[in-house]
C-alpha cells in the first residue's frame, strides 16, 4: 500500500518552506547592506564625478562633484587635495587657505578676488582652483 501523502516521509518535503525562508532572509540582509553601504559616515566624503579637460596646451581644467555628509557646523569643502568637510565658516568668509587646501609642502595664497585659491609646488608649479557656490555643491577641482 502507497503511503499517504500527508505522512510522506521524504527528504526534501520539509526543506522546500525553510529553503524558501533562508532565501527571503537573505534577500532582505542583501538589500540592507546594499542601503547601508550607500550611506556616507558622518563626517565623510567621496567623489561622485570628475571631469578633466586637456584641450589646451599646457594646461588642464578639472572639475569634481563630491557627496559629503557633514556634521553640523560643516560644510563640503576641500583638505590636502580630497574633499572634505570643512567648518562653515571658512567657506561664509572665503578664507579658502584655511581649510588647508593644498597638498603637505605646498604654498597656499588667496585669489585676489577671493574666489579661489593658488597652490604654489616648490618647483614653481601652480594649481589654481575657483570655486563655484553652487546648492550644496563643493568647489571645484584644480585648474593646472
């Protein structure tokens, strides 16, 4: 006599509900780290787009988006070359040298219209970066 079918005694009969489970479970662990690694510590900041543009001789326009998630008090700016969250402050005076744009060993001077500033190499090699104030944008990148 065949046995019944709701006292089988198969294997895989009890497996199929909890591999069905473990796959749901998993599913939603992936999508929370995939949110989770899309958010920025606080304090940080990345590099979203850059853009350079050597059509001219001798000289190289660069320009870069980044997404930064500053503190409060905090402002997207630049330190040694990288983005970075900056104090507000520096950024309502345009005191640009202060937030330490330049790389270590470089010389920094203000644009004399303070939109910008110049980073001096010991070599004589100047970068000068403008900035434009854009809705929650940072400055952009050296202009060589």
């Amino acid at each position: 006599m065949a046995p019944s079918p709701r006292t089988s005694s198969r294997q895989d009969a009890t497996a199929l509900p909890s591999m069905s489970s473990t796959f749901w479970a998993f599913m939603i662990l992936a999508s929370l780290l995939i949110a989770y690694c899309s958010q920025l510590a606080a304090g940080t900041c990345e590099i979203v787009t850059l853009d350079r543009d050597s059509s001219q001789p001798r000289r190289t326009i660069a320009r870069q988006t980044a997404r930064c998630a500053c503190r409060k008090g905090q402002i997207a700016g630049t330190t040694r070359a990288r983005p970075a969250c900056v104090d507000a402050r520096i950024i309502k005076t345009k005191q640009w040298c202060d937030m330490l744009p330049c790389l270590e060993g470089e010389g920094c001077d203000l644009l004399i219209n303070r939109s910008g500033w110049t980073c001096t190499q010991p070599g004589g090699r100047i970068k000068t970066t403008t900035v434009g104030l854009l809705t929650n944008a940072a400055p952009q990148g050296p202009q060589e």
